[in-house]
C-alpha cells in the first residue's frame, strides 16, 4: 500500500520502518524533519507538509495528544490538514491515544468528507514498536479495518477488531492505560512496603511475576521501578497524566465512577510537581518510596 506517516516519536520511527520492511510505500511527515532521515536510509520519502503525505490509500497518524491530532487533521488558515489533503475514499487511521470526545468529532468530519476513519491505538512500548510486537486495537468500518489487515500486520503481533465505532477503540486504550498505570502504583507501594524492611526489591519482582502476577505488565514494569530506570521515557509522566484526565472525562460523560482514577490523576500530578514530568511513566511507582522516606522520583 502507499502509506503515508504523521508523527516519527518513540512509538512512530518503529512503526514506520515496520511498514517499510513489509513492503509498503512510505512518505513520512513529521514537524522536525530530521527525525525522517533514519526512515529515508530504508527507503521512505521525507516531505515537509501534511498534504504530501496525504496522497495514498492510507495515512497514519501517530502523534501525542489532542491538540496535535487536530492540528494536522484540520490545519488552519496557512496549512492544508489530512482532512482537506486526503483523498475521498481513502483512509485516515489515527494510532494516537486521543479523547474519546476526539475520535467521534473525527469520525464525523471524514464521513462528510467522504473519507473513512478508523481508530487504532496501540499497546506496547517503544521496544515494541522497533520490533513489531505491538498489539492493534481497531475500531470502525468492518470491511475498511478488514483491508488494513496488512498495514496492522506489519507493526504488530495481532489485531483485535472490536467495535464499528472508532471511538470504542479509544476508550478501550484509556482503559487499558489506566489499568496499567493502577499496576505501577500498587507495584512501587508494595516495593516502598518491602523494601524498607530489607527485601531486595529485584529478588522480590522475581517472585511475584514467578508466581502471582506473570503478565507483561508486572514484569515491565516492576522491572524499571526496581532498577529506578526512569530515563529515557519510553512514555512520559506527562503523557500518563493526559490519558487518566481522558479516562475521567470518558468516565462523567457515561456516568461511571472511576474512583482509583481520581487517584491516578493525583498521583501524576504530585510526580510532575516534584520535577519528573518528563521521566518515564513508571516513575509514578516511587513515589511510594520516596514518601516512606527513601529517594524523591526526579531527573538526574
């Protein structure tokens, strides 16, 4: 296919090169060109605005938040966005953790424009993405998400279709996000727990995800909280705190309770207040520690 990739962050250089060694065509757009020129090497074409890398079957958007995603979706009075540069008939997959709220307004805009929209989020970290171990959560059109079946193959270990409605992608990855940053904090409270009573804290992980908690998750994780390995960011304090305030939102507007969330969003803001907003996510897990007396959660 003739992809076209907005956003060469953390999580979209791997993507982009996935795509590249399955095959595809590759124009890749991002607002600081130079992070093109890894992805040129392989074959890809850098170009320097939205419209020309909205010129295929497909474009991707992989890009940090809201903001960016309306950015390049609906340009503004200089420059010409992925709506009013793409193809009718074509598609617009956004890969971005986005609002819920978001994701609708899109779907909207590229049905009027006679586009199509589908939601694809993704789960996994950077190294995940290098090496095409993502897992895809796809949401919109059945027969659209059924004909990007490549595109998903290409930078992950396995696709699930779940809904005809994009934003239910969203809201899954939210989910998702929030049950993640839940195993960080109960994992750094336990190991603020044990600790300080002289437990060595990667013996303990190792009986934990040897015995209770196997998943991914607890031995990510629980593995940077036990090396204080919290930079670079492979996901940013930042960011974590963008996707619980996403979550919440999503939350009051179908009227469910999400009290653990209220918490998270505490928690993310007291780390970024204390000068970590830029480490990575799990940092969120020292905090514990730090609070029962031990190192404050900051950068070097």
């Amino acid at each position: 296919m003739r992809i076209g990739f907005i956003g060469l962050g953390n999580m979209g250089s791997g993507m982009a090169a996935n795509l590249l060694a399955a095959g595809h065509e590759v124009t890749a757009y991002n607002r600081s060109p130079e992070k093109a020129a890894a992805l040129v090497e392989r074959g890809a074409t850098a170009v320097t605005t939205v419209a020309d890398a909205c010129t295929g079957d497909v474009v991707i958007s992989m890009l940090a938040d809201d903001p960016a995603v309306e950015s390049v979706t609906f340009g503004d009075v200089d420059t010409a966005g992925i709506l009013a540069s793409l193809p009718q008939g074509a598609v617009h997959v956004s890969s971005s953790t986005i609002s819920v709220a978001l994701a609708d307004r899109l779907t909207a805009a590229h049905a009027e424009a006679g586009q199509h929209f589908v939601s694809a989020p993704v789960f996994g970290r950077p190294e995940a993405a290098a090496a095409a171990k993502l897992f895809v959560v796809a949401a919109g059109d059945p027969a659209v998400v059924q004909d990007l079946s490549p595109v998903f193959d290409a930078v992950g270990q396995r696709t699930f279709a779940i809904a005809p409605d994009p934003k239910t992608a969203n809201l899954v990855k939210l989910s998702g996000n929030f049950l993640i940053a839940s195993v960080i904090e109960s994992l750094g409270e336990a190991m603020a727990l044990v600790g300080k009573a002289g437990v060595d804290k990667q013996q303990y992980l190792e009986l934990l995800t040897s015995t209770l908690f196997a998943a991914p998750a607890y031995q990510t994780y629980g593995g940077l909280l036990a090396r204080r390995e919290f930079e670079p960011a492979g996901f940013a304090a930042h960011l974590g705190l963008k996707d619980v305030r996403l979550l919440l939102a999503a939350g009051e507007q179908l009227e469910v309770p999400l009290p653990i969330g209220s918490l998270l969003r505490d928690r993310f803001l007291s780390l970024l207040a204390g000068g970590g907003r830029d480490l990575d996510w799990s940092a969120l897990g020292a905090l514990a520690e730090w609070e029962a007396g031990g190192a404050r959660p900051a950068p070097d």
